[in-house]
C-alpha cells in the first residue's frame, strides 16, 4: 500500500521542475555540432534509452507488463506522445528564438491549464468538478493564468522593441518565436493526456509491485511515440542540411570534442527524462489530490526556467518598464497556480469529511 505524503510530492515535483527547466542548457557546452545533431543525440537519451534504464530497474517484470499491456492503452499513449513530438520540436526551436524565459512561461502555461482541463473534458467529469466545493477558486486561478501568459506575451514584444533599439537583436524573433510556444504549449498538454491513456499500464506495475515507482511503466510508452516523429524528422533535417556527417570522423571535429558532444547531448536528454521521473514519483505522493500534480509541476517549470533566464542574462538590457512588466506577469502566474492548487486541496479536504 502507498501512502501519500503531499508535502513530498510537491517537493519531488520541484526537483522535476527544476531538471525540466535545465535540460536543454547543455547545448550551449556542445562546439561545431548543429542544433539537429545535438536534438538527435538528445532525444535518443531523453524518450528512448533513460526510460528503457529507468523502467527496467524501478519496475518488475517491466518488458513483460509492456508486452501484455492492454492494446487500447499502449496505442492510445503511444500516438499521443507522436503528437506531442511535434510540441518538443517547437519547444526547442522557440527557446533559440526568444529564449528560455518566454519559451518556458509561455508554453507551459499553456499546457498547465489545457493538461488539466483537457482529460476532465474527455472523461465528462469537466461540470461535475466545477460544481464541487472549490471550484470557483480554481477557476479564477485559471483566468489569472491567463492574464499572465498575455502579460509574458506583450513583455516579450516589448523585449523586441528594446533589443532592436540597442542593437542587440541576435537572433530574438518575437512573432516565431511566441507562435512557437503556444504551439508547444498547447501540444505539451497532450503529452498528460498521453499519459492519462497509459495509466492502465501504470496499474498493472502497481499490482505487480512497482509501488511509487509505478509510472514508469508508461514512461516510456509515451517517450517512444515522442521519439519516433522527432528521429524522422531531424534525419530528413541532417541529410538537407548536411549535418549527419556531425556524428563521423568525416565532419573534422575531434574524437574528444565529438565525446565530449555527446555526453554533453547525453545529459540533456537525461534532465528531460528527470522531469517526468520525478513527476510520476511526486504524483502518487498528492494522494486525493492527483489531478493537480499537473498545475504544480508546470508552475515548478516556469518558477525555475525563469532562474535560468536570469542566469542567462536574458533581460539583462532590456529597458525598465519590460522587465517591471515580465516580473508582474510571472507573479501573477505564481499566484494564479498557487490559487488552483488551493482550491483544488481545498475541494478535496472538504469532500474528503464528507
């Protein structure tokens, strides 16, 4: 039997966070390989081999459960994560576009209320929920929510305005780039939803003995239907732009560069793999409350890839007011996230003493 401890859950659900937000970092270590070599390597590491480790050591019986899976669930997750492949292409492309900052708050934004949102709808439970104690408050979080993915939105053309103006420009493109992330965000959602359709997978390692350990069993269910639209595409994208050469004696980069490359694209693909390890470990911990590990883990996401922003000197010369302006907004998305997770614990202790 599990037995949930809140508190920890959301502390493993910050520990996701925090890997989430840092795991595409690593590229900026790599030297003379493009950003299709790097994704490959990535995104081998992230959806394919990490999930593979990771499932085989916490779960029992992990290959047999897959291979007896029920069809409807494997399929169902499995061409949810294809669809959401699409998500972390523009989710990559948007971070080189307009940065960490805006990519994260922007898209996951978007995904924290469309994720948890979105499999009430499915399951026809979405009216049934808000009637119960407690809704209310979780709605006005969500209005909140989106208030400050506008504000992130208008401090993001303001950023554009202040870099054109200083010369700074590089490569900030502010209309590809917000295209991007709401892109990503609305397809980072489904990747929950992808999830939600592998839990039978999940129950089934729970039975077994899986224990808290349990979603990794669908871990890579989901991962592998990511991976698949993602090799496809970025091999289409080495043989155009002739970069696969990258990966061979052939390309003149050294054999310790090239090591070096690798294991640098190897632990990108491991953060990302972190996230959801920690993300199915804080879910069983949230006991009544499971359905808000979602907004909690996508709020983690954007407190911590604002870190980094800051650490990258993202908003280091941008004027006054833009940067007075991003702050307000991703205030007012801590706040809109602290203001559903209340009222969802709020609901669920209420109706818990009835």
């Amino acid at each position: 039997m599990i037995y949930s401890n809140p508190i920890l859950g959301t502390g493993l659900h910050a520990i996701g966070g925090a890997s989430a937000s840092t795991c595409y970092l690593p590229f900026h270590k790599t030297a003379q390989w493009s950003w299709e070599t790097f994704w490959l390597v990535q995104a081998t590491f992230a959806w394919v081999i990490m999930p593979l480790v990771v499932g085989y050591f916490t779960v029992p019986d992990f290959f047999t459960i897959l291979s007896h899976a029920p069809a409807t669930a494997f399929w169902g997750a499995f061409l949810l994560g294809a669809v959401y492949g699409f998500g972390g292409m523009a989710f990559g492309m948007s971070i080189q576009n307009i940065g960490y900052s805006l990519t994260y708050t922007i898209a996951i934004g978007i995904s924290a209320i469309l994720g948890t949102v979105t499999p009430l709808l499915l399951k026809g439970e979405l009216i049934e929920y808000f009637m119960r104690a407690g809704s209310w408050i979780v709605l006005v979080g969500m209005v909140l929510s989106i208030v400050g993915v506008a504000l992130c939105g208008w401090a993001g053309f303001r950023k554009e305005t202040d870099l054109r103006e200083t010369k700074t420009m590089a490569k900030f493109n502010m209309k590809i780039g917000l295209s991007l992330a709401v892109f990503a965000g609305l397809l980072s959602a489904v990747f929950n939803l992808s999830l939600e359709s592998g839990q039978p997978i999940a129950d089934m390692a729970a039975k077994n003995g899986a224990g808290n350990f349990e979603g990794n069993a669908k871990m890579i269910v989901s991962t592998s239907g990511c991976f698949v639209v993602n090799f496809i595409w970025f091999i289409i994208l080495g043989i155009k732009n002739k970069t696969l050469k990258e990966f061979t004696t052939t390309s003149g980069l050294s054999a310790g560069l090239r090591s070096k490359n690798f294991l640098w694209s190897a632990l990108a693909g491991t953060l990302w793999c972190g996230q959801f390890f920690f993300y199915g470990l804080g879910h069983v911990q949230m006991g009544n409350f499971q359905f808000i590990s979602w907004v909690l883990h996508m709020s983690m996401l954007i407190f911590f890839s604002y870190i980094v922003g800051v650490i990258m000197k993202e908003w280091k010369t941008v004027s006054r007011p833009t940067y007075n302006t991003l702050i307000v907004a991703l205030l007012i998305l801590v706040i809109s996230f602290t203001i559903m997770s209340y009222g969802s614990y709020y609901g669920e202790n209420l109706m818990a003493q009835h």
